[in-house]
C-alpha cells in the first residue's frame, strides 16, 4: 500500500529533557525559547505542529508564542471541556498580549475519544454549542485499533478498517479549510 504523504512528514519527540523547562516558567522571556528555537529549523516544512497538554503551563505557553494557529483538541467530558474553554480564552485573550504573539488564532476544535454513551453525547452537543463554528467534523470516534496503532507504532495506512483513514482526511481537509480559508476550496 502507498504512502503518498509518509516521506513528505517528520516527527521530532520531545524527550524528559522538555520537562525540566516548567522550572524556567519564571524567568523572563523563557516563553519564547521554543519560537528561537523553531526560527529557520522548520521553514521547509508546509506546516509544524505542536502537540501538547491542554493546559497553560508553561510548556504550553511556548507553543503558543511559537504558534501561528491553534487547534483545541478535546473530549466529550466535563474536565476536557473545561481545559478547552480555557485553552481558547487564553489563546484568544491573553496570548497575544501576554506573549507577544497578536497574529495567533483558534482555527478549529476536534472532538477526540468519542464513545456512543448518552452522556458524551450531551458534552458533543454542550462542545458545539461552546465553540459553535470551530468544532471540525466528524468527531474521533474512540477506537482500540488506533491505540494498537500508536502503540505498534503503526502509520494509519497500514490499520486494516477504512472508517480511521476517512476520519483524518476529513479533519486534514477541515485543517487546510481553516488555515488557508478560500485558497484550499
């Protein structure tokens, strides 16, 4: 089976190395080492993502400084939901100014983790009502194959069910819609 995109993505870890960072929270300009860092590194890449906790630790606060775009990823939970109004008012609030970064915007939320339970799908709904427009479909169903996936360290390709692969493109697709706007359509 083809790989069409695999050559076309890097990957760089963090290690624990990246958590003795949350000791430098309080020293002055220590939110933006990760923009230095990224200065020129990643200029051959079409896009960098940073994935991190959805908190606004300081971890999070570089990503954020280094950011051009956000992408809220939730679940359909009353913690996750939470963590995510906070995500978004900080992003949109707080970070252009508390961290020098004006140009930065939410572009969408993604429901990840999403059982058949009634009670999920009231925090679907109580998602949707939050962040209205953002929220990118369809929501990431929870599935053991794509935590044998990660855990095999096996790309998405090589999962035997179709149903995973449709998902992704159609969030990929809701990604270049967001960030490029009507130059993708």
């Amino acid at each position: 089976m083809g790989r069409p995109y695999a050559e076309r993505i890097a990957l760089a870890p963090a290690t624990l190395d990246l958590e003795s960072r949350m000791s430098e929270a309080g020293v002055s300009g220590a939110w933006r080492r990760l923009d230095m860092a990224l200065d020129g590194v990643d200029t051959h890449f079409d896009y960098t993502l940073i994935d991190c906790q959805p908190s606004v630790f300081h971890l999070t606060q570089m990503a954020l400084a280094a950011a051009h775009d956000v992408v809220i990823v939730t679940e359909a939970d009353i913690y996750s939901v939470e963590a995510a109004k906070r995500i978004y008012e900080f992003a949109t609030q707080r970070a252009p100014r508390d961290l020098a970064n004006p140009t930065l915007a939410v572009r969408g939320v993604v429901v990840n983790a999403l059982t058949t339970t009634a009670l999920q799908a009231e925090q679907r709904d109580s998602i949707r009502q939050i962040f209205g427009d953002l929220v990118w479909e369809p929501a990431i169903k929870s599935r053991t194959t794509l935590a044998e996936a990660n855990t095999d360290m096996l790309p998405l390709t090589d999962i035997r069910t179709t149903e995973p692969r449709a998902m992704y493109e159609l969030l990929g697709q809701s990604f270049l819609k967001a960030v490029l706007g009507s130059a993708y359509a």
